[in-house]
C-alpha cells in the first residue's frame, strides 16, 4: 500500500508497479523508485539499526551520501551493504537491512544501548587488545553484523572491465556537467560523460527549477538528444560512478547497468585529456541531540523525494536550518500540499526571498532544535533559542535539517589538488589543481544554477580553445549560510551524532582531543568518524567543525582528512572484470596436445602457462606402475617426449660470441658450428638464474635454448644487459619459442628408430657425436636435429617447424611401435633426471646453492675475466660458510619414499636442520627409492648415514655421489 | 595507472611495461673494485622522495628497455636534472 505517494508527479512510471521484499515483507514500488524511495513511499520509516549502538535508524538522504540504510541484497544478484538509496528497485527484488537480526523492529543487538555509556571512542583499542584484538575480531565483526560476502558469484552474468580514451571526460550530468559536455562536444573532442544517477539533470532532478522559461528538465532532455547525435561523443553513461582518480589522468568510472543484460557491471579505465569534475554538492547535517531518529532526513533528500518520486517522506514537517537552500524546500512542500508546522533557522536574519518562499510557514529565527522525541519515529521536536532560553515543543513526523553545502571534492582531491577553506560558503572548495582538471558547478563551491551553467561552459570552452557560448537564461539565487557546528544551547542533551553510519558523537570527539588525538588524521581513525561506507559524505565537515570548535580554532587549520578511492562502494567483481585465469592467461599448447589427450594424458603445467602430458595412465594401472613404464621404455627401449615448451632465442651479430660469454659461466665463444653446449646463466648477485643450450648455427649466428618457466626471465636479461649496458655491441636476439617445436626421441634403440623413420643425416656417433646437431630430413620432414641428452639415454631432438610437428609425431609412434615405443610424460622425466642426477630449476636450485654446491665448479670458467654473477660467487664463497652441497641418497631401507621437501638432522633429532631433501623417485635401473639433497658439507660426506626428520618417523638414508646410473655418460655419448 | 613515453611506440599504458627498476650506477670493473664498492652496486638501489631515474622494458611493445626520470612522489614523469645523462 504505497499510502505515501503523491497523485501527481515525479519522475516514475505510475504505470509499471514493482513488487519487492524488504525484511521479509512484500511490498510495492513504481518502476523509476529507488529502493529508498519505495520504502518511503510505503511508509516504511525504521528501515535500518545502527552499527554500534544499535540504535533505530531510517533514511537520511536519497544518493551515495545516505549514512544510515545499508541493505544487504539477495537472490540472483546478491550484494552487501549498499545504501538503499542508491539501489534501483527491480521486480522481484528482495533486501534486507544490516546491522540487525531479526529485523529492524525487534533487534537482538539492540541492548548495545542499554549500555551505550560504556562504549566511547576507542572502546574497542582499549578494550579487546588482551591477548590479542584477532580473538575478538571475529566476534565482534559478527556483532557489528554489517553483511557477508555474497556465498557465490552471481548466476545470471559476468562482469567486465574495459579501457576509454578521452579527449574530455566529464564527470556528472547536472546542470554544470551537461553544459559543459555540450560545449566540448560542438567543439568536435571525444567527449566521456558518466554520471552516477538513473538518468540525467543531477540536481534538477529533484528541484523545481526553469531554464529559458521552461522546465529545467526540458534542457535536460534537450541536451541528452544533442549529445547523443554527435558521433564523437562517444560514451553517456548512467548509473555510473567515477570511483577513482588516479595518476596521469586515468579515472575508473563502475558502471552498474550496462545495456547489455548478460554484464552485470562494466569497469571502465579511462584516460582523459582534461577531467571537468562536475560532480556536484552534498548537504550536510546539522549537529544536535537524537539527530539520528528515524524521520530526521536532510532537507535536500526531502525534496528529491517530493519531486522525483512523487513521495511524502511525512505528513507534518519542521525544518532546521543555518542557510538559505532549505526555504526552496519549504515552497516545493507547499506546492504539494505537505504540511510545514515551522522552520527553525539558527540565524538571526532570514532573508526576504527567503522568507517570500516560506509563505506564511512560521520562522522562528536565531532558534535551534534541542532535541528529537520519539524513538522509532520522530514525534516531535523540542526548540529553543540559541541560548537554550524560549523552549517550545513542535509535534512534527518529519524533520529536515540543512547544515550546509559541501561541494562533492572527492574526486579532485583524489587527484592530489589541494583543498582550501571557503569562509562564505563555511565549507572546503578545490583549490590548486594536481592534474588536468578542473572543477566547476556545485563542485567548485557554485551553487546556484546559473553559475553552474556558466563555470560548466566555460571549462569546457577553455580546454577546446573555443568561444564561450551564449547561455540559457536562468533565474539567480542567492545563497547564504552562518555555520552553526554544534548546537550547544543549555537544555540540549542526548547524543549528537557527527557520523551517523559509525555512530561517532560530538562526545566521541572531545574524548579523542582530550585523549591526545588531535590531528584530525588521527581523531578519524580513533573514533572511526568518516571510516564507513558512505565516507562521511555528510559529516566529515562537521567532524572537522567539532574540532575546530573545541581547539578554538580555524578550520582551515584543522584541514581534512585524505580522501581515498572508491568514491562510492564498487563490486570487486567489477574491479576485476572477466579474469578468470584462463582468459587473462590461457594455457598454451604444442600441435601435440590434442593427440596427447585422445591417448587420455593428465595434463599438467609446466611452466609458463604451457600444458603439457604429466603422464598416460593405461586401464588398470597405478600412477607409479605407469610411471615406471614409460621409464623403462627409454632406459630399455626407446620413448619419445614433445619438448617445444623450452624457451628459443636466435642471436644475430658480430659480438653475439662476445656477449654469450658474459652471461653463461662458461666459455661459449670458442663453439665450432654445429656444436652445442650446456650452460649455466647467473644473475648479478651470484644465484643461478637458468640452464640450458647455446647452438652455434654459423659464424654470426646462435640459437639459446632456456627452461620453460624461465624463457620470458631470460629474454628480458638478455634485452636489459644489451640495450642498457652494452648498445654499442652488435647482438639482435629473436624469440623463436614457438617458431620450433621437437620431439625428443630417447632411449638405448633411438638410433635404431631414427633409421625406421628415415633420415639423410648421418647418425653415427662420428658423424654427429653428442653435443651437435645437423639439418637435414628426418621421415621426409626437414629437420634439425640436435643430440642432447636430459635423461642420460642416447637421444636425437628432433626440431620442426610446428606445421610438420603432429606429422612427425604421428610417424614416430608408427615407426616406434616395433620397438615398444612410449610417450613420456614429465613425471617420468623427473625421474629420469634424478637417477642421472641432472639440475633442476626449483627443486636443487633455490636461491641459495651455486654451481660449485651442485658439484658442476667444471662450469664456473677460470679462464674468463669476468661474467655476469662471477664476483659475487665469489666474494659469497669467502670465509669458508658451511654450504648445503647437492648429494645422492639411498633411503636404508630401499622400500622407504622420503617426502620431497623434507629436513635432515642430525641423527633425525629435533633440532636446527642439516639440509632438504629435494627429490626422491623409485628408480627403475636400481628397483628402490633413491633421492637427492643439499646436505651440509655433503660432498665430503659420502657413505655417511643421514636422517630425514618426518612427524612421525624418521628414516635414514646413505649419503652418496648424486648420480644413480650410468656415471661415465657413456650411454648419452654412444 | 601511469602514461609512460616509449620513445617508438609513444604515450603507452604501464601495464604494457616491465618494471626494470632505479638506474644504478654503471656496473664497475668486478676485477679492480673493492669488496665493499662491489656490494654497494649490487644492493642500494637509489630510492629518492622526489624525482629518479628508472628504467622500463616496453615488453609487450616493441621491446625497448627505456629511461625515465619519475617524481616517487606524484608518479609525474618529469624532466632529469640538467646534469644528468
Ligand atoms: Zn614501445
């Protein structure tokens, strides 16, 4: 039953009811309402509890200002804590209110009032601090009850974040905002327009106001057609908040109903030429006891409801107020016929326009409000002189208070512009600007509607470099205000609330002053004043005006608190976008992985994002019988792995010898073509940075091989030390990664298989002996193959170009098959890695250990003066430190698996560690779990017995050289 | 998200670059340095409240690893001290 509604008006559409929950309770709304408004219009007035005290709470404003009704929103499109306010009522919608359980009528928590004396200001620092405010947090935060995270994302959409450029972006689509998108946009610029309401005309919206001698909302709905006939405007976007000003002129706009039903929100980055910050002024509170009662609203957000929404937010007004704007509310109630018992203005002057929009409304000038009755509901005012002399009592169901206008500076504060007092208007305007911006409007302090249109149109005129355009004719007004801070007359008792979300009092402050808290800084986070969702739209001036009173001094001198983005509350879902893992970074493949998983291969990652085969389970085996069988096809037969993921670099230039030498430890200069070689790169600091294979392909002409995961790290090292340190060397480096793919064929019959599939390259160990390469054709394809070994078996890699890789991949298990050919996997490679006791990046080398520790000081070159990491290995080796050294074990009992990652110590005792085990696998040449380790000292440790100290077990193991199989390497060389 | 100027591909978003950190000074002789003059280049990284040098590789841009001088302030590129390189 919407019995508040007014007949005629506002902007909804009478014709499209709503229906929603709100607490439970069914009810209806109009299409065009707010959440807010619908509840008013339903007469709905304790609409909330507050967080501290619990106290009942109902609506106090009717934008992103509102301080008290934060609802928690369920159903398909949960959300937490959004002011009611600003939520547009959809069918079906379903809300509850925070901060209370059950509702708001009957609230459990409600006895934090009974002892509200006990809880000031930093009542929760001194209070659950022993032993620790993390055994409380929990408790409390429940207490506190503002929403949960919603369980699960939302069902029907994703959201999505995108990038603008603009010449001009233009923020807020008032009078100031319209204009002057209107004048950048004659002027041909790429024009940004967002504006954080359903629709266009910001504060006319919600007055009665005219431009040229008509409805303002005819210019309003004027201005929108022209905008959107001009093609370089090229985004007006609504119920879309500017959230964030950040550096260089990139502003983040959260728009919360695209066009498109399937985003639920779209973030927008934009990167603008000029910001003309149009954003508007709030209304801020005035100061005096009970405040906060359901009923107490600002005057502003009265008037939006009468005129936009066509809802009598009571039956009986009083108004308070220390300025002029309130009076224009008085005529727009008079004009439909809501009663006003009386205005109560703190000055001793009223204006004649003023008293001339008042009618015969009773003024009772130079007076205050005393204080509030009514608990759920405002039921009547108590008023006095300013002195406290005079008490009269009003019966009233509603009470609208102006305590002044605070221009919206959030953003252009955001922006790092300075802020300075303005004495006339008793608030902070923008001052100095940090970046291209410029406020104007209501923003800037100009409040009235032909300033705005002017500031508006000459901001724009300034950054387009074009003429001011003649305006549409408005109306003046003036605007005057006498700060009144707090009322303070003898009589007034009961809390005056400065920050009504965080319930923060005049008290609470004086506590904090008295305490010692007195910049304004620190009174913020002692009181928690300003700290909540709304960001004290309303009161921060009043906090800095309390402040200001007590300390005796200026305000300009007390100064305002850091203002932070979000300007408004924004969904980290839009703050994220689509970035499900996959689409910001999708798996990358080799033509092999298609046939790797038709064989049913469990696919792992390996690295920089590359997917490849972790093994290929048959029917009725377990993981480490499958292991072991493609293990055993290489150290047996012969098995193939798709190697392409390995980083590719082709390094063109005179000085290319030159510069291999600098960065490998050993020497690479003195390769012949044809022949390739390992090498080991450090960083500057002496840690091991990545290994692999340097290929002289011809006198000028080299190709790097490096790790998977460590191919970008490489490239960047490389690129860093030669466009930085060394521009005058001659050295151009191609990542060629994905421009050659390979297949590894491996195991004592490769050769053998290498002859089934067909090759003009001579294969016998004279005519490519291992550690060289030759191009040519392998099964008719042209190939370059390579004879490097990383399992310690005879192996050809065979390099492609990635167009021929299925094919050949294809031939191979058709030509292996006789020879029980295998698809290995990289667990089996693990494997097969450790019983040969080959490096690996992440499991031996972990940032501590250098090549001398792994055994391989054969790597480190004497012979070069000097290579990146070499001092500084050494001046780390100086003064004899103990080093865990790279060591072999055999678990005593063969049967026995150590955890990899597990400690040594000293005989398996509790105490300070002796080394990690890094690796352990059952090793198929010696039947039995076999395990590498860095070990204190561990290269002259040999045939020692050590201890892996598990939780509940320790197991010993012998210390032996770290190679399990064949130790000549004659098998990789045959 | 700051601006920076690549001086092939021109004003580009930062999520295009790589931070490669303050320019240090140029890498000393490691065979006729002091231990400690060593050690001073490879661990204090200049780190002004106000304008520093630094450098970014345009990685997914056209590759060049470029120099700026950067207000740690502000995050304002700015121009370098006249006496700087
Ligand atoms: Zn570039």
């Amino acid at each position: 039953m919407q019995n508040r509604r007014l007949p005629s008006g506002g902007g909804i559409d009478r014709g499209r009811p709503l229906a929603f929950r709100f607490n439970g309770k069914e009810y209806t709304g109009l299409s065009g309402d707010t959440l807010a408004s619908a509840l008013l219009a339903n007469n709905v007035r304790l609409t909330a509890r507050s967080f501290k005290y619990h106290r009942p709470r109902g609506i106090v404003g009717s934008g992103p200002e509102e301080p008290a009704t934060l609802v928690e929103l369920e159903g398909r499109r949960a959300s937490a804590n959004q002011a009611a306010t600003t939520v547009r009522l959809a069918d079906g919608m379903s809300a509850r209110s925070v901060n209370c359980w059950p509702s708001p009528g009957l609230d459990m928590g409600a006895v934090n009032q009974l002892f509200a004396g006990l809880i000031p200001a930093g009542f929760y620092y001194k209070t659950f601090k022993w032993p620790s405010w993390h055994l409380y947090e929990p408790m409390i935060r429940k207490a506190a009850g503002l929403a949960g995270a919603p369980e699960a994302p939302p069902l029907d959409g994703h959201f999505e974040a995108v990038h603008a450029h603009a010449d001009v972006l233009v923020v807020g689509a008032g009078p100031a905002g319209l204009m002057a998108a209107l004048v950048a946009g004659r002027a041909g610029c790429r024009v940004f327009l967002a504006d954080e309401r359903a629709e266009a005309g910001g504060s006319l919206l919600d007055r009665r106001l005219e431009i040229a001698g008509k409805p303002a909302l005819d210019w309003v709905a004027d201005s929108v057609a022209e905008l959107k006939s001009m093609p370089n405007v090229t985004h007006l976007l609504q119920d879309a908040s500017v959230w964030a000003y950040r550096e260089h002129n990139c502003l983040m706009v959260n728009e919360r109903s695209p066009a498109n039903s399937n985003v639920l929100e779209r973030n927008w980055r934009v990167r603008a030429g000029q910001v003309i910050l149009a954003t508007g002024a709030f209304e801020r509170g005035l100061v005096f006891p009970e405040n906060d009662r359901p009923g107490v609203m600002l005057a502003s957000a009265a008037q939006a409801y009468v005129n936009r929404f066509a809802v009598m937010p009571g039956e009986r007004a009083v108004f308070f107020a220390n300025n002029d704007s309130a009076y224009g509310v008085v005529a727009d109630f008079r004009a439909s016929g809501i009663e006003v018992a009386a205005i109560v203005d703190s000055r001793d002057v009223v204006p004649d326009f003023a008293r001339k929009l008042a009618g015969d409304v009773p003024i009772r000038a130079g007076s205050v409000v005393i204080g509030v009755r009514g608990k759920r509901a405002v039921r009547g005012v108590t008023v006095a002189e300013r002195g406290g002399h005079g008490t009269e009592k009003i019966y009233c169901d509603l009470l609208l208070h102006s305590g002044g206008w605070n221009p919206t500076v959030h953003l252009f504060s955001q922006s790092r512009g300075n802020l300075r007092y303005d004495e006339s208007l008793a608030t902070f305007v923008p001052d100095e600007a940090a970046q291209a911006c410029v406020s104007v409007g209501g923003a800037a302090g100009k409040l009235s509607l032909a300033s705005a249109l002017r500031t508006g149109a000459e901001a724009a005129a300034k950054a387009t470099g074009t003429e001011m355009p003649n305006l549409p004719a408005v109306v003046e007004e003036s605007y005057s205000i006498a700060p009144l801070w707090q009322v303070d007359a003898r009589g007034a008792k009961g809390k005056a609330f400065l920050d009504i979300q965080n319930d923060v009092t005049v008290d609470d402050v004086h506590l904090a002053l008295l305490e010692g808290y007195d910049n304004v800084e620190h009174v913020k986070r002692y009181t928690t004043g300003g700290m909540g969702f709304d960001q004290g739209k309303t009161g921060n001036i009043n906090i800095i005006g309390a402040i200001a009173l007590q300390k005796g001094v200026p305000l300009q001198d007390v100064g305002t608190t850091t203002f932070r983005p979000p300007y408004t509350p924004v969904s980290f879902g839009a703050i994220g976008g689509i970035r499900e893992e996959n689409v910001v970074l999708p798996y990358r493949h080799t033509p092999v992985t298609r046939w790797n998983l038709d064989r049913g291969a469990f696919m792992y990652e390996a690295g920089a994002r590359w997917r490849r085969p972790g093994y290929f389970p048959r029917d009725g085996e377990t993981f480490q019988e499958t292991v072991n069988r493609e293990c055993r096809a290489v150290r047996e037969g012969v098995g193939v792995y798709d190697g392409s993921p390995l980083g590719k670099f082709e390094l063109k230039g005179r000085d290319v010898g030159r510069f291999l030498d600098h960065i490998y430890t050993n020497l690479m200069s003195t390769l012949k073509a044809g022949q390739c070689r390992y090498g080991l790169m450090l960083t500057e600091d002496g840690l091991i940075l990545d290994d692999g294979v340097a290929m002289r392909l011809g006198e000028h002409r080299w190709l790097v091989s490096t790790s998977t995961a460590h191919a970008d790290t490489v490239h960047g090292h490389m690129e860093e030390l030669l466009q930085t340190q060394f521009p005058e060397w001659n050295v151009y480096v191609t990542p060629v990664t994905s421009q050659w793919n390979n297949a590894t064929v491996c195991g004592p019959k490769a050769r053998e298989l290498m002859a089934a599939l067909g090759t003009d390259i001579d294969l016998s160990p004279k005519g490519l002996p291992f550690m060289s390469f030759a191009d040519g054709h392998v099964a008719g394809l042209p190939a370059r193959v390579v004879r490097v070994s990383f399992t310690g078996e005879l192996s050809f890699e065979l390099n492609v170009a990635p167009r021929h890789m299925r094919d050949l991949w294809e031939r191979i298990m058709e030509a292996g098959e006789p020879f029980g050919i295998e698809p290995v996997g990289s667990e089996a490679s693990h494997v097969l890695r450790v019983e040969k006791g080959f490096l690996s990046l992440g499991h031996e080398v972990d940032g501590t250990v250098d090549a001398h520790d792994l055994g391989m000081s054969w790597i480190m070159s004497k012979k070069k003066r000097d290579y990146v990491g070499k001092r500084s290995v050494e001046l780390r080796r100086r003064g004899n430190a103990i080093r865990r050294e790279l060591v072999g074990l055999l678990p005593v009992d063969p049967n026995d698996q150590i955890p990899e990652g597990a400690p040594l110590t000293p005989g398996g005792e509790r105490c300070p560690t002796e080394g990690l085990v890094t690796a352990c696998v059952w090793s198929v040449v010696l039947d039995r779990w076999v395990a590498l380790a860095l070990l204190e000292n561990g290269l002259s440790r040999h045939s020692e017995t050590v201890h892996a100290r598990l939780k509940n077990a320790t197991i010993a193991a012998d210390v032996m050289e770290p190679v399990f199989h064949d130790p000549e390497g004659l098998r990789m060389r045959s | 998200m700051m601006l920076i100027p690549c001086p092939f591909c021109g004003h580009r978003n930062e999520s295009e670059f790589t931070y490669g950190g303050p320019v240090k000074p140029d890498r000393p002789d490691p065979n006729a340095t002091s231990d400690e003059d060593w050690v001073e280049y490879l661990t204090t990284v200049p780190n002004p409240f106000g304008p520093v040098q630094e450098r970014w590789w345009h990685a997914r841009g056209c590759g060049t690893w470029l120099t700026i001088w950067r207000d740690t302030r502000t995050h304002d590129i700015v121009e370098g001290p006249s006496d700087a390189e």
